[in-house]
C-alpha cells in the first residue's frame, strides 16, 4: 500500500520525558521522549508526518498494479471489503497460494 500510494501517513505513540513550553509560538516543545511505537496510518493528526520513500527487499511490481486496480475499485465506490478480498485473492494467486 505504501508502494502505490495508497498511504502514506504516520502516527506515533510515545512518553514524554522533557518538554519545555515556547510561550511565544505558544507550543510545546518535545526535548525529549519515549518511543513506543510507528504505525503507518490513511490520515495523520500532523499532515507533515508522512512517508516520503520505499524500499525493500520485496520490490514485486506485479502486485503493484493489484493494489493498483484496487484502489480504482474503491474510489468508483465499490464496497471496500469486497475490494479487499478481492486484492487478497488476486496476490495470492500471483504468489501460487490459496487465498
């Protein structure tokens, strides 16, 4: 999904260990924090946490044009968990696996 597009949000989930409070852009500021976690996500609180490159090591480009059509068959309003079994059916069957 992230290959085509599909998404490319972030979201985070952390502790925070030290902030400091900038009383004239009147923000906090992160000094310092714990990570709990990065999730890939379709619309981020912060429109600037976002993926900017993919990389890896399963770079299979047919599968690419699956999530493709896909993605067209959801916006043409087409009932997404039909949409979603579909694409999973179609990979598997390019991967020569059951769905």
């Amino acid at each position: 999904m992230l290959r085509a597009g599909a998404v490319k949000g972030l979201s985070i989930g952390y502790k925070t260990i030290k902030e400091q409070w900038d009383a004239t852009r009147k923000v906090r500021l992160l000094k310092e924090v714990k990570l709990y976690e990065v999730s890939v996500v379709t619309f981020p609180a912060n429109e600037l946490a976002t993926v900017e490159a993919v990389s890896g090591v399963n770079n299979d480009k047919s599968d690419e044009g699956a999530v493709l059509e896909a993605l067209r068959d959801i916006r043409q309003s087409k009932d997404l968990a039909a949409a979603s079994r579909e694409l999973r059916s179609d990979l598997a069957a390019k991967r020569g696996r059951a769905a």
